[in-house]
C-alpha cells in the first residue's frame, strides 16, 4: 500500500450504512485542472479495492460487480487523494487521469475540455506538449531544440524590447511585448523543470509575510 493511501486511511471512512444499498457518490476531480471528471458509486469494497491497487473503483449497479474505470479502455484514473466529506456521506477523489474519462471520448461526463479555466496554465500545459512532441514546424519545439541559452537569450531579448516599449505611448505595442516576455518565460520555465505554480507559490508565501 502506497504512502499516500496509508495518509488517507487515517480520514474518516464513509457511512455506508447511510444508503439502502450501501453506496456512496464518489465524485472524481482531476487533481492539477480541478475539472469534476465524473460522477460514481463506492460500496465499502470499492472503497478497499481504490485504495489496494491505486486506480478509481466503482461498484457498478448495471454490472452488478466491482469495476475499475479503465479495466477494458486503459483509461484508468490514478487515484492521488480521497475525501469524505462532513457528513462522511459523499466521496471526493482527486486523481490523474490516463486519457479521457467518458465512455464518449471526451474528457469528462460533461463533455468539458479538461484544461485550466486559467489560461496561463493552459498555455503552460501547451508548451509542456510542444515540448514532449519535438513536432516538426512547432516554434516552441524548435525552440526547446536549441537548449536552455538560446532559450535564456530570448527571454532577455524579450524584455529589453518590453523595457523599450514601455519608454513609449503605443499601448499596443507594449502588451504585445508583455505577451512575448510573458509567453517565453513560461518556455524558460518549463526548461528549467519548473512551473508557474512553483512561482505563484513563492509570491503567496511573500505576501503572507
């Protein structure tokens, strides 16, 4: 049993007895978008079976059996934090998932994009895929390709052409320089293995000061 389920086991377990059938509904969120994935029922071997193997587990009332999202698709969801909420009737799991969650192919029950509503990280997650493709033609990818001083190089290049603009009266111009800067430090960033969340949560703990 992996270190994060031992943590969570020390949370207090749903009231099964709560429900005729014993189930509870577990809602399952992506842990990094925040996206609600889709929506699910537990009995107490579920529950045992998600924690045992690290892979969401439902009971299944048209099977009538346990099932693990994923088992026939591959699509499964990796189990990264469970809650149970203050009446210890509802479940919320947090978990990664591999590939899309509906059995429609798209990325939640809902059929919402399973991306950040905040477009920065959005963008971030792009980058991040530009980077893993080394697609053919892709700015980004070609960028990465050259390494982390030519990278460096052009976000300094960036903001000197900011610092120019911003000697000026062309609102325009300037944003649009902001964007570059902005665009080729989260490039840098993702060289570096770092994220923008790593320095939103230096500037948070600034602030708290």
């Amino acid at each position: 049993m992996s270190e994060l389920f031992i943590v969570n086991m020390n949370l207090p377990q749903p009231d099964f007895s709560k429900y005729a059938d014993g189930l509870v509904p577990a809602i399952v969120q992506d842990m990094h978008t925040s996206k609600v994935l889709m929506l699910g029922f537990m009995n107490e071997a579920a529950l045992a079976k998600t924690y045992e193997i690290g892979n969401v587990t439902f009971f299944s009332r048209s099977k009538q059996r346990l099932w693990t999202k994923g088992e026939e698709s591959g699509n499964f969801l990796k189990v990264k934090q469970v809650l149970s909420d203050c009446d210890h009737d509802t479940l919320l799991i947090k978990a990664e998932p591999v590939g899309p969650t509906c059995h429609t192919g798209a990325d939640t029950c809902w059929a919402e994009k399973n991306h950040h509503d905040n477009f920065l990280l959005y963008l971030q997650d792009i980058i991040e895929l530009r980077r893993q493709s080394k697609e053919a033609g892709s700015y980004v990818a070609s960028l990465f390709g050259k390494g982390i001083n030519k990278i460096a190089q052009k976000v300094g290049e960036e903001a000197v052409e900011l610092v120019i603009e911003a000697k000026d009266d062309n609102r325009d111009l300037f944003l649009n320089e902001a964007a570059d800067l902005l665009f080729h430090l989260l490039i840098l960033l993702r060289a570096k293995d770092c994220t923008l969340q790593d320095v939103m949560t230096i500037l948070e703990k600034r602030h708290q000061r």
